[in-house]
C-alpha cells in the first residue's frame, strides 16, 4: 500500500495552504495498492516534532477500501471524522510553534469499519483499530512557522 500527494513529495516540503496560518487546507492525498482484503480505510496526520509529543491534527475513519484520493473538504459519505490534538473535531493545519516540524500522513487498511461516533478520541482510536491494521502506508514532509523558515 502506498500515500502519495500532486502536492509534494515524501520527506519534502509541505504547501504553505496547509498551514493553520494559511489557508489551513488538507493537500489532496491518493492512495494506492489497498489490499482487496480491506473492509475500511482510516487515515491520520501527526506533527512528529511537537514538544507534547506525536500530536494529532487530522484523524479520519471509515473510508471505503475503493477510496482511491481524498482531502479534508471531500470526504466520502461513510467517513468518520475524529477529535484532533486541540480538542476539536476536524482538520487542523500545521503551525509549529518554532522552527521546521515534519508531519506524518498515515493511512490504515482495517478488516473492518470501526464502531466510533464523530468526535472520538485518538485513544479510543488505537483502542479500536488494535488488531485490525492489515497494511499501514506513510507520506511525511516538513514545515516551518512561517513560510521564511522562522
């Protein structure tokens, strides 16, 4: 399986429209290669940097396996959208608090759909899916407060 975006290469920089600063815009993701076996798709995007630690912005359940592109603002109908890091539920754009941060997607093939309402937890997330990951794919890139690098 893998995650890839038209909008930047893996380990490369993160367009400035993603920023919370900015436009706070999800890129445009594609998945490839889900396993015929998967019964939903989930998919995440965590600052790797943050100083609390692997923070959550952006957690999405429940996609169908056939999902083959997705962003933020076109979810397919199924999908679940998880509470973020910041207590919200929804997208929440990268805006480091200092420096260059690098951001991970992760996408999950699950045997099977997850019994979460809107607004579940990262926690009850992991509980969920444990033992029901058949295949993970990543895509991460980097970026910095301000579009400087500051």
């Amino acid at each position: 399986m893998r995650l890839s975006s038209p909008e930047f290469s893996d380990g490369g920089e993160l367009p400035w429209s993603m920023s919370a600063a900015n436009e706070n815009r999800m890129p445009p993701l594609e998945l490839h290669e889900v396993p015929g076996t998967a019964a939903s798709l989930a998919l995440l995007l965590e600052d790797l940097d943050s100083p609390v630690g692997e923070l959550t912005h952006w957690l999405a359940w429940n996609l169908p396996p056939a999902t083959s592109r997705i962003s933020a603002v076109d979810l397919p109908d199924e999908a679940i959208v998880g509470m973020n890091g910041f207590g919200k539920t929804g997208y929440k754009g990268p805006i480091p608090p200092e420096g260059r941060h690098v951001y991970r997607f992760t996408l999950l093939a699950l045997d099977r759909a997850l019994e979460l309402t809107t607004g579940a937890t990262r926690r009850q997330f992991d509980t969920a899916i444990r033992g029901h990951v058949l295949a993970t794919a990543t895509l991460e890139g980097g970026i910095s407060r301000t579009r400087e690098g500051g």
